[in-house]
C-alpha cells in the first residue's frame, strides 16, 4: 500500500485524493504510459538541465542525499526527486533547494491528471510526470533522480541520453521480489543477475555507468548491462574507490592526471560504514561526467552537510524523544538489518519495530539479535503490518510510539525505531522534526 499523504492546503489534497485513486492495471510493464503521458505535457524531460540518475536497492536515496550536498556547495541550483516521502508529498519534489511549494505543487498535479486522465498512469508515473514538468519550468542547473523500484521499466527510465549526465547504480540485494523477479522470457533466472540486470537498466549509450563494488552478483551481470546499452562502465575496485582511513575517507581514481589520482576527504557526516561506499560512488559519479563543473572543495564541504533523514538519523530531543538517544532507521529488508547490525555491533538496545506485513519479519531482528534488549512492536499507521508474535515470543506490542517509547525501562540504553520509512515518517513528524 502507498502512503498518498495528507496536505493541509484543500487544493492540494483535492489532487493527492485524486493520485490515491490510480492503479498500475495488473500485469503492466513498459513505459509507454509515461512517454505516452509526458508527450501530452510536451515532452519536459528532454528540455532538463543535466541529470545525474541513481537506482539500488539500498543506498540510493543517500547518495541522491551526498550528490545534492557537493552540488549545492558547488553553487549549483539543484532540481531533486526522491521517494517515498516521509511526511509531506511535497519532499518528493525539490526544486533549486527548497521543497515545492502548495500551490505550485496542486497546478501541476492537476495539469499531469487531466492531461493523463484516458491513460491510467500509476502513482508513481503521475508524480514523475510532476517532478519532471517542474524540472523543466524552474531555473535549475543540474538534476538529481532517484530511481522508484527496479530500473529498466521505472517511469524515471523515460529519461534520455541526451539529459544524462551519469548514472549510478547503488547497493543490490533482493527486494520487490514480486515485481523484479516475476518470470519474463529472455531475463536472467537466477534472483540476483535478475535484479542486475533490471536496475542496470538504466545504461543509456555514451552515458558513464558507475557503480558500486557488487561482491554478490554473479561475475558480469552488471557489465552485460552496460556493454548492451554501450554505456562505459565505472566499478568501484577497477576505476574507482573510496576507503576510510583513519578519519579521513580516501577516494581514488585516474579520471583527472592519468595516474591515480587521491583525494583525502573528511568523513560524511551520515552516521554508518554504508556511507563511506554511498558517498564515494557519488564522488566517483561527479568525476567520470564532463557536463557539470564539481570542485574537491566542494565534494569536501558536502560531505560535511549532507543530510538525509531516517537513514540511521540521531532524532533530536523533541516531544517523542525526550532527551534520550534515540535513532531512527527506515529500512526494512536484509541488506538493510546487516547495515544495522553492522553498526550497532553488540551495543544493547530497545528496538522499536513495525513492518508491512509484505516483509520479512526475521530482516532486522536476526541482524540485531545480540543487541536487542527489549523488542516492541507497534502498528504502521495506515498499513497493515506484522503483528508482535511474527517477530518471537519476546516481543511485545504498544499500540503507538509514544506509548512503546513511554513503557520502555529508563536505563540509558539507546532506542531504535526502525522497520518501516512510513513508520519513520510518523516519527519525524511526532518528534516535531519535518523535512525540510
């Protein structure tokens, strides 16, 4: 189930109410719907400033998050398009560095819903449609787009060679089986070349394809991809990589002198090892593209002010919080549970836990296993999700985050609301912590 969002201006409800009745019809795949959409409102992606287009299954809404950061820095106006939206539909729309405002926001949904009202676009495609028209109209210098799910039939893939600066693809691992795996002649059979080989599907000819270190796909599963699409490919161990050292991350390439070429670089600010592989694919992004000027004083100044909320986020002392040590974490599948794992190591904590009830339960919890010190499971507001006995005989229910957080012992043992970003939305906005 997609959270549509709620907006206190009437106008733009009115046109959230209408997204809420869309349906993608079963069974559809492709992207003439969008091309289809987008020709209506007169083709706005191909008139785009550069656009650096970034898929994954984990990480990728990070390193949007790094990309935006060492392009403002730069100076540059930054267009950016992310998903889902934490709080406010709005976050799903950022245009020159500020979130799209009411009324523009409640104009262009109405225009993309009446221009595609016999098409029977989905959700997804009408808000893209959105994003894109914005893009289009706002003075901006460069884009930023992150990828919804998969890759290859994703209504962002409507983007072009022409309009991309690079692509990126960010951590792999199974997720969406439903749709990324579903049966389709001339696909890869095995799980992971076929999740490769759909999220790799946004190579375009003559565009720079850089890529993450991807330690569990089989051997040229990306690299088919790219060769296909005759996309020159950029790996992370073969053309570029970035390691922490210390307190300082190390990135090297040979893109600039023609040997290899190191930057020292502080630390990002983003809390979790993850971040130091995230944030170097989009140094190494910025630096295998020729249509945007990006200075290493640049990338070192957005490392240090790179915000993306509910990724391992410390909440602030607020009205949900108190003043405890609370973090706050959206993912909700393996790869996700093994990064919290990761950093949380045998650290003990209360870990307060809902999950839709499409995924696993056991993707966090195993993970955590020996730090968890009290489990309690709360409902996903607006969602169906597990019920407390899908997660063990030790877990125990709260029927909302102020009651789970209340009843939690006063030890000083840190909290983990984690499961869900729906969940994570609803944080954010109890602790009175907003997007902005």
């Amino acid at each position: 189930m997609l959270d549509f969002g709620r907006s206190d201006d009437p106008r733009v409800q009115s046109q959230l109410d209408r997204l809420a009745g869309l349906s993608v019809p079963q069974g559809r795949l492709g992207l003439d719907t969008i091309r289809a959409l987008m020709d209506r409102l007169g083709n706005p992606h191909r008139t785009l400033p550069p656009v650096f287009h970034v898929a994954g299954t984990n990480g990728k809404g990070s390193v949007c998050a790094f990309l935006r950061a060492m392009l403002e820095a730069e100076g540059r106006r930054v267009h950016v398009t992310t998903s889902p939206h934490l709080v406010r539909y709005n976050e799903r729309i950022r245009l020159a560095g500020e979130l799209i405002g009411d009324a523009m926001l409640a104009d262009l949904l109405e225009e993309v819903l009446d221009a595609g009202e016999d098409l029977g676009p989905s959700f997804f495609e009408a808000t893209i449609a959105a994003a894109f028209t914005a893009f289009a109209r706002v003075p901006g210098d460069v884009c930023v787009v992150e990828v919804g799910m998969g890759g290859r039939f994703d209504a962002t893939n409507v983007l072009e060679p022409e309009a991309l600066a690079a692509c990126g693809i960010a951590a792999l691992g199974l997720d969406h089986e439903r749709f990324l795996l579903a049966p389709e002649e001339g696909t890869p059979s095995e799980p992971m070349a076929r999740i490769a080989f759909e999220k790799a599907g946004i190579a375009k000819r003559g565009v720079p394809l850089v890529t993450l270190r991807h330690e569990a796909l089989p051997a040229g599963a990306v690299a088919a991809q790219a060769s296909r699409f005759e996309a020159p490919l950029f790996a992370q161990g073969d053309a570029w990589d970035a390691l922490c050292v210390g307190d300082v991350l190390a990135y090297s390439d040979e893109t600039k002198t023609g040997g290899m070429d190191v930057l020292h670089l502080p630390l990002p600010s983003l809390a979790g090892a993850h971040q130091f592989d995230n944030a170097g694919l989009a140094i190494a992004m910025l630096r295998h593209q020729r249509r945007v000027t990006v200075s290493d004083a640049a990338i070192a100044l957005g490392l240090h002010t790179v915000t993306w909320p509910a990724r391992l986020q410390r909440l602030s002392p607020g009205p949900l919080t108190g003043g405890r040590e609370t973090w706050l974490d959206g993912g909700h599948n393996p790869s996700a549970g093994a990064i919290l794992g990761a950093h949380f190591g045998e650290r003990r904590l209360h870990l307060v836990l809902g999950m839709l009830a499409n995924k696993n339960p056991c993707a966090l919890v195993e993970p955590l296993a020996e730090s968890i010190a009290s489990l309690t499971v709360v409902p996903v507001p607006g969602h169906e999700a597990h019920p407390a006995q899908a997660f063990g005989k030790e877990a125990v229910c709260a029927p909302d985050l102020p009651a789970a957080l209340t009843a939690l012992p006063d030890d000083g043992l840190p909290i983990l609301i984690a499961g869900s970003l729906y969940l994570a939305g609803e944080a954010l906005r109890l602790n009175d912590e907003l997007p902005r």
